[in-house]
C-alpha cells in the first residue's frame, strides 16, 4: 500500500493512502498533532452514521516509529468534517486556539458555500427587476411620445387646413 505524506506538523507526519482510487488519510497522526484522544475519536466516528460507513482500517500503514500498523482512516474528503466536530474543550492549551479557529473557518466555508448561491441568485433578480424597470420607463416613455406625436400631428394637420382656408377669422 503505498504512503503519500503530505505535510509534517510539529514534527508529526500526514500521510494519505489509495485504495480502490480513493484517497484516505489515517487519523492517528491527526490526533496526535491536535492532541486529541485517538481512541475516544474512533469511538467517536464509529458510533457517528455520517462517518462510521465511511471509516476505513487500513493495514500496513507505517506509523511514526517505522513499523507497519492497522489504523482508522476517512476518505480525504470527509477528514474537514471531522476535525469541525473536535470539542477545543478535549484539546491541549496549546492546540486550543487553533482548533477553535479551525472550527469558525469550517463554519465560515459552510456559510459561504450555501449563502453563496443565494446571493448570486439576489444579485440576478434585482439585475433583472432593475433591467424590467428601465423596458418599463422605455414603453412609458414611448406611449407618451406617440401622444405628443399625435397632439403635434393634429396641429398640424388644423394649421394646415387654416391656412388653406382662405375665409377672414375675427377670433
């Protein structure tokens, strides 16, 4: 099975695994950098139906002291979701705050990715009320050109029969 690290923190290394095309991240290190019980997180993601399906153990994954290990692994894509649910309450004073951080960002990200979309469909419709307005304005200003044309045209057409009346006017 072959190892991918993806990035060292505090000396510990991250690491991904293929399997059937998909990618999978071992928690254990995870848990070790965020000082979080590895243990209580299996029990934790186990008894949690969004990721006990999807929760892998994986053999021949070398651990941090070089030897080959079974651990609980998520699939790439469900490891954000998973470190959201970190209680910073369970984490070490030093991990704390980064935890917390983390946690607003995923909240962030979230809100964004949903709000997002709502907001751009916002955007359109006050695009499109704002565009239906000026056609609005347009065809009022059309009708209300098309009735001076009609007063000018019927002035006209009264000057132009005056003229041709050769009858004196007192008023």
């Amino acid at each position: 099975m072959e190892q991918q690290r993806i990035t060292t923190i505090n000396g510990v290394d991250i690491v991904t695994v293929e399997q059937n095309g998909e990618i999978f991240v071992p928690i254990k290190p995870i848990c070790e950098v965020v000082t979080v019980n590895y243990t209580s997180q299996v029990e934790k993601l186990q008894s949690d139906e969004t990721f006990a399906t999807s929760t892998v153990p994986l053999r021949g994954i070398v651990a941090a002291d070089g030897k080959e290990r079974e651990m609980l692994c998520l699939p790439l894509w469900l490891v954000y979701l998973w470190l959201g649910t970190i209680n910073p309450k369970y984490v070490s004073d030093e991990a704390r705050p980064k935890v917390i951080a983390y946690r607003l960002e995923c909240a962030r990200a979230l809100y964004e990715h949903f709000t997002g979309s709502m907001r751009r469909t916002i955007e359109t419709n006050n695009a499109e009320i704002d565009l239906l307005r000026q056609i609005n304005s347009a065809i009022t200003d059309e009708k209300e050109a098309k009735g001076r044309r009609k007063k000018a045209e019927e002035a006209l057409g009264k000057l132009r029969s005056e003229r041709l009346n050769t009858q004196p006017s007192l008023f």
